[in-house]
C-alpha cells in the first residue's frame, strides 16, 4: 500500500472499523460512451429504496453524490472527471435504510473499493455574487409548485426555480462558487440562451446573455468555503 499521511490513515480506519455499510455491492470500470457530437450519459441515484445505481459515473459524480457537495468543493487529481476512469456500480442495502445512511454507506463503498482517504478544510476561493442589474430583472414569477430545470449545451429552461437555486445551477456553468445576493424571494420561469462549453457560434457568453436576457449579473468575489481535499483515491476499484 503507499504510504499516506496520518490523518489519512485515520479516515480510511474509521471506514474499516465501523459505520453503515452497503449488504452487496459491484463496482465496475466502465467508460463513458460518447454520441458524435460529445454527449455522454451517466447518473447515480437511489433509484428504489435501499437501493443505489450508478451508470457510466465519474470519479467526481460518485464523490459529489456520497458526500453531497458541488464540483468546485472537491479538491483532487485531475482525473477525477476522466472518461477512462468511470464506473458502474449497484449496491444493496435493506428498503428500510434512511437517505443519510446510503450516503455513508457510499462514502464506505469509495473507501474500500478505492482505498478513499479525505480531509475537509476552509479555503477562501474565487467566487461569483449573483446580483440584479441596474435596470431590473426579466423574469416571470413562477406559478407552478415544483421546480425543474433542463439544458443542452448553453440553451437552459427553468420553471419554479429559486434564486438560490438558480446561483447552484451556475456554479455547475461557471466551475466556480456562485452565491445569491440578489435579495429576490419566491420562484421564477425563464429561459436562457448562451454559447455553453461548446462555444455555440453566434451566441453571447454567459455573462452577456445573464445581463441581457435575464437582467442579472455575476460580479467576482472572493468567499471561504468548505472543501473536501482528496488526499488518495484509486482509479481501478478492488474485485467485487
């Protein structure tokens, strides 16, 4: 085994020793499959009870769901978001078992498959303040009881979403923390339309289509925020 830090060998001991564990459990690499134009498809959820499924999912997506943080909180190796390094997974517990305990029962998983070891830490990173242009806001307020929003590429519906909601869903755009300072309350219906990561001929930037077609803005900042620094994960997981 290679040598990790003390701390790090506390962690993957605490896993060892006790705490919520899944009754079965495969772990697959598999690799993200591709259509012509560069989608892919990948997931993991519970999807019944006690029951968890991953598809075709990242390193990062499986950290993401196991310790419920966004992108830009998990500190670590580059190929965390590789497409050779992506995996299967399907994992059983009893229907009984409460959504925090498949959640430890996934950090366990990451653990022994992948020998996981992990610290968590504050760190003051490069952010973005969502706030509302000079001119006011464009958007609908919502009547509809649910929230959901969709995208493909830079064309991105929403309906019912919260503004907090909305600064989450940049940050998954921007790659970078994004915090709701806009003091607007309730839900609202919009849709917006940008170049996205592909750099869709003819379209405005994120930042320029925010401004323009929703009368928002994203203004730099500088917040501290909770990390999860990966100190050691494997790409191949252990046998099943």
């Amino acid at each position: 085994m290679k040598r990790f830090g003390m701390a790090a060998l506390l962690i993957l001991s605490a896993f060892a020793q006790g705490g919520p564990k899944f009754d079965v459990a495969s772990v697959k690499l598999t690799a993200h499959g591709r259509t012509a134009d560069g989608w892919s498809r990948s997931w993991i959820e519970q999807s019944t009870p006690g029951r968890l499924v991953g598809q075709n999912a990242s390193m990062m997506e499986c950290l993401r769901w196991a310790f419920e943080v966004k992108d830009y909180q998990v500190i670590g190796p580059n190929w965390l978001n590789a497409d050779e390094a992506s995996y299967d997974i399907e994992a059983k517990a009893p229907p009984e078992t409460t959504h925090a305990d498949m959640h430890k029962m996934m950090q366990a998983l990451l653990a022994e498959r992948f020998q996981l070891a992990f610290h968590r830490e504050q760190r003051m990173l490069p952010s973005y303040e969502l706030v509302v242009g000079k001119n006011g806001h464009k958007m609908t307020p919502s009547t509809k009881t649910d929230n959901n929003q969709s995208s493909r590429g830079g064309h991105v519906t929403c309906t019912g979403i919260s503004m907090q909601q909305w600064a989450y869903q940049l940050s998954r755009f921007t790659k970078l923390p994004v915090f709701d300072v806009t003091g607007l309350t309730g839900n609202f219906d919009f849709k917006l339309d940008y170049e996205g990561d592909n750099k869709e001929e003819g379209m405005p930037s994120l930042f320029t289509a925010l401004q323009e077609q929703l009368g928002l803005k994203l203004e730099s900042a500088k917040r501290p925020v909770d990390v999860l620094v990966i100190d050691h994960v494997e790409r191949i997981p252990s046998g099943n």
